[in-house]
C-alpha cells in the first residue's frame, strides 16, 4: 500500500494519508483507518487515482463528507476518495448554480441565499457535500434535491466525463442510479427560484429550530438509519415498538428521534450495527414492517 501511496504522491495534487482514522471522517465518529484516503482536488486527481488504483489491484471507495455512512471498527482496505472540503467551486449566473461535488451543501445555500435564489432551504443543518446530496437524493420536509436539478456531471467508468440530464438519473426516494452505473458525481448544474434573501435566511433559521426541537443535534450520527415504510414513518414504527432509549454498548436509539441511533461516547461500529439490526427484528416482528437502511456500510 505504501507504494501507492508514494506514486500517488508524485502524480497527484490531493491530500493524502496513510492508516487515516475514519473516525475523523464520518458524522458517526467512529470506524477504524482506511489504508489510504485521498482528497482529489480535480476530475483529474480522480482519474490518475483510480487508474493506479486498478493497476495495483487495489479497491477504491468513493465518499462524500460521510454524513450516511457507518464504518467498521476494522476501517477500510484500499483506497477511500474523499469528494469534500477540495473541488468545492460554486458560480452562479442569475438562477443558475453550478457547484463542484466537493463543496459542503451549507456552502452552497449560503451563496445562494446571498444572491436571493430560493430553493434548498428545506436541506438546512445536512452535513454533507453537493455529490454526497445528489447521490442520495437528499430531502426532508417532503421536498429533495432532484426538484433543482437539471443536469448532473459525472466521471464513467471509461474515464470519461459526461452530462447527464437529472431524468437520466434513476432518482428515487433517498437514493438514485448513478453510482450502480459505476460513475461519480464531479459536478452537477441547478435552477432556482428568486425570493428576498431576509426571507430564505429566516426559512432557514426556522428550519434550524424545529430541527434541533425533534432531532439528537448534541450527538454524534448519521441522521436517520432507516428509510420510511411506504406512507409510515420509519421513526413512529420504531418507537411503536417500544425502542426508545435501547442501547447496546455506547450506541443508543435516540429517545428524541427514534429514527437517530446516536454515538453516545466512544460507540463502536459493532455497537451500532448490533443495536441497527436488534432493532429491525424487533420492529419486524411487532409490525410486519422490514425497514430498509438510510445508511450505508463500509469495511463489514
């Protein structure tokens, strides 16, 4: 591994690192360290990675700011390609957004707040990236991000970087196809509406109190673990079942939102997966519900 490491060193502007804790790295604050995890700061730094990746036979991982993601106590091998905090530029031309899938979402609903372009205020308080928004098809409120969209750049598995229009997409509830096709999010272009900015800040700022009123904000998570069951909610369900507060090791279900289960203080991975799957018999069981997961996996 160190090997490509040191190539990667000599052909690449990213930030890279080697045993990287992905603890640091995820919402959760827990999982062990990834071989290598690289932040591309171009297209470009993605594509030589991937290509000497694969010619040292090494499996690479894509993630946005890891918001969704829970991973293993034993971390990750290969390479992690961290979309985040690099390749984050924003420009905007009167209702049209571009942004880079490396920027924070909350970059990009400043900007555009500022230049008084309505839209995304309901994804108030998500902390992820703009590629790790669209790969997800973020929303809440009854509202998700594909409503803005109008095209989406991504990188194929040729190595080839492509447009493609948001129905092309396969977006769904709180996911969508891109990924299944092998191709990565590096860009994607929106459309809004024109509102005055005191407005949106303040549509913001609500949304940010009635968040923090019905959601654990003082615990470390990755927002709700399950998605909903058809019209019920996954939370409702799981409170129905008496599930509130239950705990295995240092992870418990939120007693605030049954839907969090939350990093209490030193959780492992194991904690949460445990307490994830005690949690999905359980409600099977009382309610004949089988609740798939929000979030997702890595290193298991």
């Amino acid at each position: 591994m160190k090997e490509l490491f040191d190539k990667l060193s000599s052909s690449v502007k990213a930030d890279l690192f080697l045993d990287e804790p992905m603890s640091k790295h995820t919402t959760f604050k827990i999982g062990g360290p990834a071989d290598i995890l690289a932040v591309p700061r171009s297209t470009q730094d993605i594509k030589t990675m991937i290509s000497e990746a694969s010619s040292a036979n090494v499996p690479y991982f894509i993630m946005g700011n890891g918001s969704n993601l829970l991973v293993s106590d034993t971390g990750i091998r290969g390479l992690v390609i961290k979309i985040c905090g690099a390749m984050d530029k924003i420009e905007i031309e009167g209702r049209k957004v571009r942004a880079e899938a490396g920027a924070y979402l909350g970059k990009l609903q400043s900007a555009c707040a500022e230049k008084g372009l309505s839209g995304l205020e309901f994804l108030s308080g998500i902390p992820c990236s703009v590629g790790g928004a669209i790969a997800m098809n973020a929303g809440s409120w009854g509202s998700s991000i594909f409503l803005f969209l109008d095209n989406v750049k991504v990188l194929t598995k040729n190595a080839k970087v492509v447009s493609l229009d948001k129905f092309e997409c396969g977006f769904g509830y709180r996911n969508s196809d891109i990924h299944k096709y092998g191709a990565i999010i590096v860009e994607a272009d929106f459309e809004f509406e024109e509102r005055d900015p005191s407005l949106i800040l303040a549509t913001q700022k609500e949304i940010l109190r009635m968040k923090s009123s019905s959601q654990p904000l003082t615990y470390p998570s990755a927002g709700c673990v399950f998605k909903n069951y058809g019209k019920e909610s996954a939370g409702k369900l799981i409170e129905q079942a008496g599930l509130k507060g239950e705990k295995i090791g240092r992870a418990q279900v939120s007693d605030v939102h049954a839907n969090f289960i939350v990093n209490t203080g030193g959780a492992t991975a194991a904690d949460v997966l445990g307490l994830i799957n005690r949690v999905k018999g359980i409600v099977f069981e009382k309610t004949g519900a089988a609740l798939e997961f929000e979030i997702k996996l890595l290193g298991f």
